[in-house]
C-alpha cells in the first residue's frame, strides 16, 4: 500500500514538472520568436504531460559481484549478447525480453547493419573459446588480461575464485598468468631536425609532465591530459603574443556569449518543446488512432455476435415453428383417428342394432306365423287315421330330457316310444315346436324342463 502511495505521488510530481518546464520552455519561444504564448498553448491544448506508471520491478538476477573473466560457460536464460564487462568481453547478465537480447543489446542490434550487438554474441566468444583463438568482437578489438582487472579492482586470486564458486564457475588458471608484453600503437618516426625556437618575451615556460598509463582507459586519460597541457599552452601563447584588451571590450565579449548563450539556451528549450510538442501530437494521435481501431474492432465484434444471435434465433424458432406444426399435425391425425374411431364404433353399434332389431322381428314374424298356423290347425277338423286317404305319416326316432318320442315328420306330432314299441298304439303326448326346439306336452303330468334334444332316423 506504501509503494503504490509513493507511486502515485511521484507519478504525479513527475507530470508537474513536465508541465511547468513545457509551458516554460512556450514562454520562452513566444518572447523569442514574437509569437503569442496564449494563442500557443490554446492550439495545442494546453500542456499535458503523461507519466507511465511505475510498475514493480521483477526481482532481478543475482550478479556477481565482481568482474569474472569469460570461462567457456554459457547461460540460455541470459541475454545472448557480450557486455565489454572492463574489457573482458563476457555474457550480458540481463534477462532477455526482445527475443535473444534485452532491450539495450537489442537497439545495439538494430543499429548496427549485420544485426549483431557492438561487442558481439555469446556464440561467437564461444566458438572462438573452443578453438583456442583469441576472441575479436566486430569493431577489431580483443579481450584485457584479467591480472589487469584485478591489479585496477585490488582483488586476490582467492576473492575471485571464492566468488565464482558462488555461481558455479570454475576459473582458468591461464587468466591468473602474466601476459606477454607488447607495445601498442604505431612504431615511432624519425627524429625531425629541430628548428631553431624564437625567442618569446616574458619568463621561460615550466615543462609539463607527461603521465604515461597503461591500458585502453588510461591512455583515454592520458590523451585528455595532453589535450589540456596542449591548450594551455597555446592560451599562454595567446596571452603573450595578443595584446590586452580593455575593459569595455571584455564586457562586450562577455555580453556577446551570454546574449549567444541565451540565444542557444532558448533555440534548444524550443526544439526541444517542438520535439516533444511533436511526439505527443503522434502519441496522440496514435492513440486515437488505436482507440478508433479498437472502437471499429469492438463495433465489428458486436455486429458479428447480433448477426450470429439473430441467425440463431431465427433458427431456433424455424425449429419451434417445424415442431409446432408437427405437434398441430400429429394432434389433428390423433383426432382424426378418434373421430374416425368413433364413427365406426357408432356405425357397428347401429349396424349392431339394426341386426338384433332385424333378428328380433324375423324372430317375431316367425313366432307369429307358426301361431297362427297353430291357431289355424287347431281350427281345422281332426282327421282319422283310417280315413286318410293320403301317404302314410313318417316318423322319427328323437331324445328329449333322456327319454325317447317318435315325432311325425309331416305333422309334427309327438307320440310315446314305449307304447308304439310294445303295443303298437301311437299314443299322442305333444307336439314339436320347431321356433323353440321343444316339446309342447298335452298331458301336464309329462311336462319337463325345455332343453335341446337328439333325434336318430329310423
């Protein structure tokens, strides 16, 4: 909670600064250049200075904390470019963020027209390392001897060695080993005739002391010092050979520089409010331009989605639709059938009825027809046996309740078995009727229960 106060608050400090120096720097080009500082600020929008948030730093890599000389060793997870490392020309211990390289080796990539960083890559140390040569990086230069290192950083073999068991690396006793001595630079040339010196007014000149170092950063020092005895000499030579000038002079000189002073102060501050004018036109407008992207991107998505939910819906209720009519069409055949169902029921039913009714009054007629036929005989005078003149009467031998009769096939008469049997008499005891399949007894004392009997033709 603490850092993201502290944050904030500098994030803050930070956009004020940039604001008060931008509108500072407006100022001073509107005086400059005879423009209106309102009408400038007002165009541009007024200053507005945008501060990245400050984001956690990830726990970096634990460094060693000394220089090491390059042992053939190799970190995959580690920047692949060298660092000049004091001369020593060994692996960058950043971690590796655009592709290969971090970003510093990278813009060194992208400067340079072969794509390999200033001092090299780590493949390249390698490959010379396993061969045995000395490594050259791309500008011709080679490695220090580490005993250099070590002389400049007052380090004992045992604080180096210590120090790289820490990290697992086993140092090559050939760096503890004194190098060769050889001489730098170009061979010296022929000692020139001097010239006889004219003779300079005022007291003789002290000789200066030349320091001697060795190395490439001493002989950078050494060179600087040349430089500055070189040049004061040339001012004490000025100085005895120009005449003096006076005061006004002087004031002039020194109101011309800082007039120039200013001027260069001021055309500086105004590049540079230009510049940054500039970048955050583009910054601006390359945020809208992102902004109308993603605007269009977002509008294109939404479009896309309504598109692919309408299509579904409407084939959703396509779907509904088929299955309602389906459900309407099974629904409208399921009533047919019971309609359907139902009319044949009723017409069976009144085929039924019609039928039983038919039966019924074909049963009646009938009923009615044999009595009146039988009301009819029963009018009719009886006839004699020997007066009939007519064919003899046939009869057939029936069964009815288990007991035998002989009934008249022409007539219908029912006669005793036993007594045509035994005495020859046809004794009459009832007459057949044919709708009920039975016996109609004359005498009551024969009178039994109507059932179906069984005749055999004699």
């Amino acid at each position: 909670m603490m850092n993201m106060m502290m944050n904030e608050i500098m994030m803050k400090a930070m956009k004020n600064f940039g604001e008060e120096v931008s509108s500072k720097a407006i100022k001073l080009c509107a005086a400059k250049y005879g423009f209106s500082e309102e009408e400038a600020l007002r165009e541009i929008g007024g200053v507005s200075v945008s501060v990245k948030e400050i984001k956690e730093r990830k726990e970096k890599p634990k460094k060693p904390s000394m220089s090491l000389p390059f042992n053939g060793e190799f970190n995959p997870n580690l920047c692949h470019a060298l660092r000049q490392n004091s001369g020593l020309y060994t692996q960058c211990q950043s971690g590796p963020t655009k592709g290969a390289f971090c970003n510093n080796c990278h813009k060194l990539a992208e400067k340079a027209e072969d794509g390999i960083p200033e001092y090299g890559l780590i493949q390249q140390r390698m490959e010379a390392y396993s061969n045995g040569v000395e490594y050259v990086d791309p500008k011709g230069r080679k490695p220090v001897a580490y005993l250099k290192v070590m002389k400049k950083y007052k380090l004992t073999q045992e604080q180096v060695v210590e120090e790289a068991g820490k990290f697992g690396i086993e140092i090559n006793p050939i760096h503890f080993e004194a190098p060769l001595e050889t001489k730098r630079g170009r061979p010296a040339a022929a000692p020139k005739e001097a010239k006889e010196a004219k003779a300079v007014k005022g007291r003789p000149k002290k000789e200066k002391k030349v320091v001697e170092l060795s190395g490439d950063d001493d002989d950078l020092f050494a060179s600087l010092v040349a430089s500055a005895n070189a040049s004061e000499e040339d001012e004490e030579m000025e100085m005895v050979l120009t005449p003096k000038k006076s005061t006004e002079e002087k004031e002039a000189e020194k109101a011309k520089k800082l007039q120039e002073k200013a001027e260069k102060e001021a055309k500086l501050a105004a590049d540079k409010a230009e510049k940054e004018a500039k970048l955050a036109a583009e910054k601006q407008a390359k945020a809208e331009k992102l902004a109308a992207e993603k605007a269009e991107k977002e509008a294109k998505l939404a479009a896309e989605k309504a598109e692919k939910e309408a299509k579904l819906a409407a084939i959703k209720a396509e779907k509904e639709a088929k299955l309602a009519a389906i459900a309407a069409e099974k629904q409208a055949k399921a009533e047919k059938l019971a309609a359907e169902k139902l009319e044949k029921e009723a017409k069976l039913a009144a085929e039924k009825l019609e039928k039983e009714a038919k039966l019924a009054a074909e049963k009646q007629a009938k009923a009615e027809k044999l009595a009146a036929e039988k009301e009819a005989k029963k009018k009719e005078p009886k006839k004699k046996p020997e007066d009939d003149d007519e064919e003899p009467e046939v009869v057939k031998k029936i069964t009815y309740n288990d007991k035998k009769y002989l009934l008249s096939k022409k007539s219908g008469v029912v006669y005793d078995y036993e007594k045509y049997v035994k005495e020859q008499e046809q004794v009459v005891v009832g007459k057949w009727n044919e709708t009920d399949q039975k016996v109609e007894f004359t005498a009551k004392s024969d009178e039994v229960s109507e059932d179906e009997y069984e005749s055999d033709d004699e």
